[in-house]
C-alpha cells in the first residue's frame, strides 16, 4: 500500500509544480492546454504504474493462496492414506482373529471326533472285535497325523510365515470365512 501512497504523492506534486511554473500565464485556453496536457499524460502513466502494482499484489495473494491451499490437500490426502493403513490393518487383525478362533473350534472339533474313534477302537479290542478295533484305530491314528502334516505345512504351501503387508499398494485380499 505504500507504493501507492507513494504514486500519489508524486502526482500531485507534479500536479502542484506545473500550476506554480504556469500560475501567471493561465488567461488563455491554449494556457490552460499547456497545463493539462503534461498532468493527464502524467495521471496516465501513473494509472499504468498503478495497475502493474496491483497486478503483481494480485499474482502475489494468487500464488500464496495456491501454495496454502496445495499444502492442505497434501495434508488431506496423508491424513486420508494413513487412515485408510490403520483400518486395513485394523481388518487384516480382526479377520485373523476369526480366523484363528475357526481353527480353534475345528481343531476341538476333529481333536473330538479322532479321541471319539479311538476310544470306540479301544472298546472294540477289549470286546474281542480285534479286526474291527484294529481298523479304527489306525484309521483314527492316519487321520490325526494327516491333519497334524497339514496343519505343519501350511506356513510352507503359503509361501509366508507371517501376515501379508497391509502398507502396500494394493494390500493384503481379505480373507473369506463361512460361518456355518
């Protein structure tokens, strides 16, 4: 706003020294033509001057505005990613909880039904049904060393130990759990 200020107070010096140079000689219109003349073409220029400052304020409050306004959406979009990286990583640990918890339950499940025929086995050899014991027992004793060899191997069919990396592009897929 000083340049401003300043702009106008050259004018009207201007302004004021040619009416002191030209004060005794105002009679005549071509006087007073002598007069006008310098101070409209100074105003003029001073007009211009004027715009070009306000322009260049103008270009300067734009570019300050651009820049405030570029940093809030950078701030937007990192506040929007890390949320979007706690909640995958708030779903990944809650779908491995309940996937662990199916485990458990199946786990009880067939832990229940292998202690259930060999028991049934064991009955089944002292009620001199050998044969028949016999086959249930190592029907019972394979299916408990197949889960056990299954359950030992799938770190290792996975390609993984550990769960996939939610930070990543793209992500870890969600698993799918039927609950019956």
């Amino acid at each position: 706003m000083l340049r401003f200020f300043i702009g106008i107070v050259v004018v009207q010096v201007v302004t004021g020294l040619l009416l002191w140079l030209n004060i005794d000689s105002l009679a005549s219109s071509r006087d007073w033509a002598q007069l006008l003349i310098p101070a409209c073409t100074i105003a003029l220029v001073t007009a211009f001057w004027f715009g070009a400052l306000s322009k260049e304020l103008a270009d300067k409050n734009n570019n300050a505005l651009r820049d405030e306004f570029s940093r809030e959406r950078e701030k937007l979009v990192s506040n929007a990613e890390r949320a979007k990286t706690r909640m995958l990583q708030k779903t990944q640990a809650q779908i491995v909880r309940e996937s662990s918890r199916a485990h458990a339950k199946a786990n009880f499940k067939v832990g229940a039904a292998v202690s259930g025929a060999v028991g049934f086995g064991v009955l089944m050899m002292f009620t001199q049904f050998a044969s028949l014991g016999l086959l249930l027992l190592s029907t019972a004793g394979g299916t408990l060393g197949g889960y056990i060899l299954r359950s030992k191997q799938r770190p290792v069919l996975s390609g993984t130990t550990q769960s996939p990396d939610v930070t990543k592009k793209g992500g870890a897929k969600p698993l799918e759990l039927e609950h019956k």
